[in-house]
C-alpha cells in the first residue's frame, strides 16, 4: 500500500469544520451531490475506491468523494472530501489533526498558511505526517455555505450563525494529500499548492 492510500485509511477515520474568505462556488451542488471533475486543470483524476463498510459507519458522512489525482509531470495528490447535511450528536467532522495520532502517524509540523487563489486571499491547514519511513503533507480545510475556514472554534461559530441565520448548519472537510519525496517537505508543499488552486474555481 502506498503512503497515499495509508495516510487515507489512517484519516477517513474523522474529519472537521473552520474558515475565512469567500470561495465563489460550494463543494455541494443543490442535488446533493460532491461535484468535483475529474480533469482539473492538468490534473487528471481516478476514484481510488469504496471505503470498508467499517469505515464508512465510523464516518457517518452523507456524501464522500475519495480520488487520486496526477499531474502531467507525475506529480500525484490524493482528495478526500466528506460532506455533512446536519451536524449533530455523534455526527461531525473531526479535525485530521487529532485524528493522525491515534492511528499510528506522528505530527511532526502543524500551522496554517496563505495562498492565492484566482486573486482571493484564502488560508489552509498544513500537517506534515510521520510514520515509519512514509511522509506526507496534509493541506486541508472545513468548506461551510461556500466558505473555506481552517480553525476548528471558527468552523463552530460559522456553523451556529448558519443555524441561528439560515436554519442550516452543513459543512465539508476537504482534504489534500501530497506524498513527501526525499524528505522534501518544500516540494510537497509546492505540488500540494498548485493542486489546492487548480481546484478551488472548480469546487461546485
């Protein structure tokens, strides 16, 4: 198995909410349905597969989208994206960051960055992830009524304020990982970059 489809089995157990700047487009089309394409930009896409049945239960999302995407360098990023209709008791999202640790992978580096995207300011989370000799790079972020947010306590408040304003409180964790090459971290960040901004204008 390689240190893409680890770090996915060690992290589907969970995901999360957060946020800060506008994103023209919602992760979640009116159909219910996670419409992300399967060709972005030079990023060409393939489902990397059903999760267990175990899994599936322990997530209790509505809707997942779990694919591998490459690049025409061969530069690879796998996407995991995890839509919640209703956050409630024993249904929600689970930061990556607390969820890593308790199966097996180690955090070694943990902050936020910023990014351009189509000239929008935005910010994402940035893991670096240790287990064993695999590595890998975690930029993600919670996806709230077309919003990227990165804090989990600002995801909270974004979620009660939906609540309160508009009667709805759903959210999406989307999740980029980019295997560290030769220790790398530098380069991982820079694959895992480009591939957040080919894919945000095309998040629907």
């Amino acid at each position: 198995m390689s240190t893409l489809r680890l770090l996915v089995a060690a992290a589907l157990v969970a995901a999360t909410v957060g946020l800060s700047a506008s994103v023209s487009k919602p992760v979640v089309a009116a159909a219910g349905t996670v419409t992300v394409p399967y060709t972005v930009d030079s990023w060409h896409g393939q489902d990397a597969g059903p999760l267990d049945k175990a899994t599936e239960e322990e997530l209790a999302a509505d809707l997942v989208l779990n694919r591998t995407y490459r690049d025409t360098d061969g530069s690879e990023a796998d996407l995991y994206v995890a839509y919640y209709s209703q956050q409630r008791p024993g249904v929600s999202i689970h930061s990556p960051l607390h969820c890593l640790p308790g199966t097996g992978w180690d955090v070694v580096s943990n902050d936020t960055i910023g990014l351009d995207v189509g000239g929008t300011p935005q910010h994402v989370h940035r893991l670096i992830a240790q287990k064993a000799a695999s590595r890998v790079m975690v930029l993600y972020w919670y996806s709230i009524n077309g919003r990227m947010i990165t804090s989990e306590l600002a995801s909270r408040v974004q979620l009660l304020s939906n609540r309160i304003r508009l009667g709805r409180n759903d959210a999406a964790l989307v999740r980029i990982a980019v295997p560290v090459i030769d220790t790398d971290d530098a380069a991982a960040e820079r694959r895992g970059i480009a591939f957040v901004r080919a894919l945000v204008p095309h998040l629907l």
